[in-house]
C-alpha cells in the first residue's frame, strides 16, 4: 500500500486504544506523566505486546505532539498511514459477502468530518472510502481522533482523479449516486446492489464534471430556515439509509 511520507500523531484515549489494537505500523507510545494509572498501564501493556518504545513526558510536551488536541495524556507516534487500493475495497466487500458499497468524497477539507464519517462508515458496513490525493484532506492524526478509532477499520483508497475512478467504479457494475438540492427524496432510496455515494465538499458540493457521471441524485429534504447540512451530518443520513435498504428488518 502507498504511504504517506510524514510523520503523524493519533491521541486521545478511545483512538490511541484502538490503534494499538490495529495493525498499522506504529512507532512510540508517550503517556502524560502521572496519567491515571489504569489508563497508563491499559495503553502501555498493549504497547509493549507491540513491541514499542514507550515514553513518558509532562502535559506540555503531548500538548505540542497533539497539536494543542485533547489527548487525554496518551499520544502515538505513526510513522505513515496505509492507504488501500481500489482492488482492496472491492475484497473487503467480498470478504463480508455483501455487494460493494463505497463513500466517494469530493473534496472533504475538514479533517473532523472526514473522522465523523469514517465513524458511521464503520458502524453501518460501508465497505471503503475513496479520496482524491489533491484539494482534500488525507489521514492525519486529527482524522484518526475524530473517527474514534474507526480509521483503523475502515480502507481508505487515494485517487488521483475521482471522475475516471467513477467510471471505472460503473465499468465494474456499480450505480453512483450523488447529493443535490434537486434529486429523488433519498427515503425513497434503495441502495442494494453495488453501489456507490458521492458526499460532495462542504461549501461547494459535487464538481460539475463529476456530477456528469453521476447515474442518480439524491436530496434531503429540509423545511426550516437552514437549507444545508454539515457535510458528516448529510452523509450519516444517507449511509443509515443505505443500509436500512440493504439490511430490512426481518
């Protein structure tokens, strides 16, 4: 799998836990000196089955590690993060024995929604997310804290031009469907089948050319004086109804 080239840091109790229970490469573990002792010593046996350097440092230096972020007293060191290949989205969807359902995010920029929804992508079954290399948020340290360690459960493939990867997503027998003030009231969706849903950026949507390859829209309907949606939000309700239609009540 590709990586990125720098360093990043995951903080925060649940994130850290979650990491260390994962399989991505991992460098150091700083625990905040005089941390409740049962959290420090949860983290550090974990740590220590890896095989990791474990250090402890005052409040100030995690604080600078973590950005200023709530990090809880406990802060890893990663020296990249995995990205997955389109193919691996596709295997993760026929290991669960379902059809594919993938997020394709155009242009998400804020790093604590792409956090957000890999946290209900995991939750509802999505079975990967594709994100453009460039104009877009990647895997940070604030993502992987903001998804509560869903990032290490969810693939996450890079691309470097999303309109061609929707075409290639179609020629492998998935219907795309996208968000848009004028579309079918997404209740009435039915995503079985493989399938895919673009979440367009936050300010400005889906981008035109990408809208072009778009098989069907979606919208939500609103009726109070705010006629837009946080961009995590509107994906949550249209992940949960995806998978309402994919998993009836029996």
């Amino acid at each position: 799998m590709p990586k990125q080239s720098e360093q990043a840091f995951i903080y925060g109790h649940h994130a850290v836990i979650e990491a260390l229970k994962g399989d991505q490469s991992l460098n150091k573990l700083w625990i905040q000196t005089g941390l409740n002792p049962r959290l420090a010593q949860e983290a550090s046996k974990l740590a220590k089955e890896r095989g990791l350097v474990i250090t402890q440092g005052p409040k100030g230096k995690l604080d600078e590690l973590a950005d200023r972020g709530n990090h809880q007293g406990l802060v890893l060191s990663v020296a990249a993060y995995d990205y997955a290949d389109l193919d691996q989205l596709f295997e993760n969807a026929e290991a669960a024995g379902e059809d594919p359902f993938f997020l394709i995010l155009d242009e998400i920029e804020d790093p604590h929604n792409l956090g957000s929804i890999m946290r209900t992508a995991d939750a509802a079954g999505v079975h990967g997310l594709i994100i453009p290399k460039r104009r877009s948020v990647q895997l940070t340290g604030t993502v992987a804290k903001a998804s509560t360690g869903a990032i290490e459960h969810v693939p996450v493939c890079r691309v470097t031009n999303l309109v061609q990867t929707v075409k290639t997503l179609k020629e492998r027998g998935l219907w795309v469907f996208g968000t848009d003030m004028n579309g079918q009231d997404y209740r009435t969706w039915d995503a079985k089948g493989a399938t895919a849903l673009i979440i367009g950026n936050e300010g400005k949507g889906i981008s035109p050319l990408l809208k072009k390859q778009v098989d069907a829209m979606l919208t939500i309907p609103m009726i109070g004086h705010v006629q837009s949606l946080n961009a995590s939000v509107a994906a949550s309700l249209l992940i949960y109804q995806a998978f309402g239609s994919r998993h009836p009540l029996k």
